[in-house]
C-alpha cells in the first residue's frame, strides 16, 4: 500500500481547520447558548423558590393570624362568659339580698301589727275594766261601797308594822288633818263611820279633811302629810295597765 503523504498532510490541516471553525463558530455559541440558558433556568428555580419561601412565610403568617384570632376568640368568649357568671352571682346575690331585706321587713310589719293589736287589746282591756268597775260600783249602795272600802283600810293599817304606823301617826301631830279622797261624796253617816273607825288606829285627835276625787274610779286615797296610802280602782287599774306593759 502506497500512501500519499501530501494529501494526508492536507487532510490533516483540513481536519484541523474544520475542529478550529466548529469550536470557534459552533461549539463556543452552543455553550454561550447553554450557559446563559442554564443561568435563566437557574434564576427562575431561585426566583420559584423564593415565591415558595414567601407563599410557606405567608401561610405560616396565615396561620398564625388565624390562631391568634381563634385564641382572641377564646379568650373573649371566656372573658365574657365570666363576667356573665358573675353578673348573674352578683343579680343572684342582690335578689337574695332584696328576698331577705323583703322578709325582714314583712316580719317587722307583722311585728308592728301584732304589737299594735296587743296594745289595742290591753287597751280594751282597761277600758272593759273601767266600764265594768264603774256599773258594778254604780250598781252598789253609796254604805255598802264606803264600809267594803274602810274595811280594807282598816285591815291595811292593823296590818302595818308598830314603826311604819307610828311614822304616820307623828305626821298627824299637832293637829293636822288626814285628807281622805272618795271616787264618790259620802254622806254624813258615811264620813262618820270612817272617823270612827281610823281614830282608834292613828290617834284620837284625828281630823278628816273629806274631798271628792272622780278619777279614782272606787275606793279611797289616805293622804298624809309626808305619804299617800292608795286603796281605789284607779290604783288597781294602774297596777293591771303596769303588768300589761311589761
């Protein structure tokens, strides 16, 4: 086999010149080309990432907004339903208050009644008294009435200690009458009868100074200078009108 070396020279420089056209004019645009595009690819993938940053940040952002919220919700409902718990203690305490205030006061009126009603009652009471005493004393003979009432005198002065008579006696000394007070006017008689009978208790120089006192309703006042001896209706029913009272 003969070769031919010039036209493998030339063959050659041929080969070498096309690699030298293909780098200069083909390959460096192609990968100019497959840079720039690699470099767009990879600002949009940047660029996609970056929105898939901010759209993961917003909804985390959304997120949290809404769980702030449901909690401001909560804590509103919560807030609200405990200050309705203790509006309605408080409206619940305020009614029972208004209930007890409400008792208190129908038990003091019924109170202030029955009070009222007693003292009605008692005074009833007395006024029957009086009424009674004034027809059954107005029903007895003026004698029978003045001896019932000297004979309690009578007993009450016997009855008394020596020291506590003998202190009456000295203050009849000298002349000093006895002022004796009937409900009633007793007669001549009557009046006579009364001297008769205290004479021998207090002292033989007794003098009666005889007045009419209506109010005593019955009976007689014994005053003495210094001392009062009561023995009448009117002390009876100021007796009874006492105990009533307490």
């Amino acid at each position: 086999m003969h070769l031919d070396w010039s036209t493998l020279v030339l063959q050659v420089i041929n080969l070498l010149i096309l690699c030298w056209l293909l780098h200069r004019f083909l390959y460096r645009p192609i990968l100019a080309v497959m840079d720039a595009r690699r470099q767009l690819v990879e600002a949009q993938m940047s660029d996609a990432a970056k929105a898939r940053d901010q759209a993961e940040d917003g909804a985390a952002q959304l997120a949290a907004e809404r769980i702030a919220l449901a909690n401001d919700r909560a804590a509103l409902l919560t807030k609200a339903a405990a200050e309705g718990e203790a509006q309605g203690k408080a409206k619940l305490a305020e009614a029972v208050t208004d209930a007890a205030r409400l008792l208190e006061d129908a038990r003091k009126a019924v109170e202030a009644e029955k009070l009222q009603a007693l003292e009605s009652a008692k005074a009833e009471t007395l006024e029957l008294a009086v009424d009674m005493a004034t027809r059954l004393l107005s029903q007895a003979p003026a004698g029978v009435r003045s001896a019932a009432w000297l004979g309690l005198v009578t007993e009450h002065l016997t009855a008394l200690p020596t020291s506590e008579r003998d202190g009456l006696i000295l203050q009849l000394a000298e002349g000093t009458p006895l002022r004796l007070s009937t409900a009633a006017a007793l007669p001549p008689e009557a009046q006579g009868q009364w001297l008769a009978a205290l004479k021998p208790l207090l002292t033989p120089d007794l003098t009666i100074d005889f007045t009419l006192d209506e109010t005593l309703l019955g009976g007689a006042e014994l005053h003495f200078p210094g001392a009062i001896l009561r023995f009448s209706w009117k002390d009876s029913l100021d007796a009874l009108r006492h105990h009533l009272d307490h």
